[in-house]
C-alpha cells in the first residue's frame, strides 16, 4: 500500500471524498468521530466519510454535510453511485467511535452513538459492514487502498492494525 501523504488523497473531518482512482484515500484525527469506507470492487468505486456525530438537525445550519452520519453517508452515497459505484453491491468498514473524553448521555459517549448510527444507516442501505475497529480511547489515523479494500489502522500509540 503506498503511504505517502503527497500521493494519497486526503480527505479532513466532515470531509468525504469519492474516487475510481487507485490511489489510497487517507484521514487523520479520527477519535470520537467515525471513519466509513466504502467500496465496490465490481465497479472499482471507492469512498470515506469522516463524520463527527450521529446526526443532523432540521435547522438549517452552515455546517458541511458530511459533519453528520446521516448527511454525509447520503452525500457520498450520492456521489459513489455517480462515480458508477452501486451501493448494494458494496461493503463497508467502520474505524473510530472512541470515548475521548469521560462522558455519556442515554445513549451512549458520542462514540458510540456514532457506530450505531453509521451501521444503522449502511443497514438501511443494504451495505454489509465488513470489518470494524471501534471504541477504545484512542485517536486513530486511516489509509485506504481501494485497489484491495484493505483499511490500514494506526493509532495514537503507534500500533498498526490491518482490516
């Protein structure tokens, strides 16, 4: 996998980015946050969302879609299938969802409502989730090949976990 970050394609928070290209899609900075990468090896399309919470408000507000679970994975769902890519003959793997900070509501850390938020919306879709690395509470940086799928984990301590 190449690893350069002149030769990836970065992608920031609230950001996704879309390719059929080869080379790796890459993200940084994901904590509580959750990373989607989405992939149709059939069509060669390939996605990442990096979101930060589960989910958008009705008020109209300036925030980019893919701050949130629900915009952002219907955005990049909406370019995907532009690119050619067809949602329900794709898979997906989810990195981060980590409790970063000591405090939770009803329903979960922000983590973690984040994971459920983005299986929930891939189930709705018809995309399977393939691998997961979640939880825990550390910050985790992502590099994506779509030439094989393989998702390159490494987090903030330096451990490099391969899904």
């Amino acid at each position: 996998m190449v690893d350069s970050e002149y030769e990836c394609i970065p992608v920031g928070v609230a950001e996704y980015a879309v390719t059929g290209e080869t080379r790796p899609l890459k993200t940084s900075g994901v904590g509580s946050c959750v990373a989607v990468a989405l992939h149709d090896p059939d069509h060669e399309v390939s996605g990442l969302l990096h979101f930060m919470l589960p989910e958008s408000d009705s008020r109209d507000r300036p925030e980019p879609d893919a701050k949130f679970a629900d915009t952002g994975l219907e955005a990049m769902l909406d370019e995907f299938e532009r690119e050619g890519g067809v949602a329900d003959r794709s898979w997906a793997k989810l990195v981060g969802g980590a409790t970063m900070i000591e405090f939770s509501g009803a329903g979960g850390s922000i983590g973690d409502q984040n994971v459920a938020a983005a299986k929930a919306l891939l189930e709705a879709h018809g995309i399977p989730v393939r691998a997961v690395e979640v939880g825990g509470s550390a910050g985790r940086s992502i590099t994506f090949d779509p030439t094989n799928g393989e998702v390159v984990v490494r987090t903030a301590g330096g451990t490099v976990i391969r899904k």
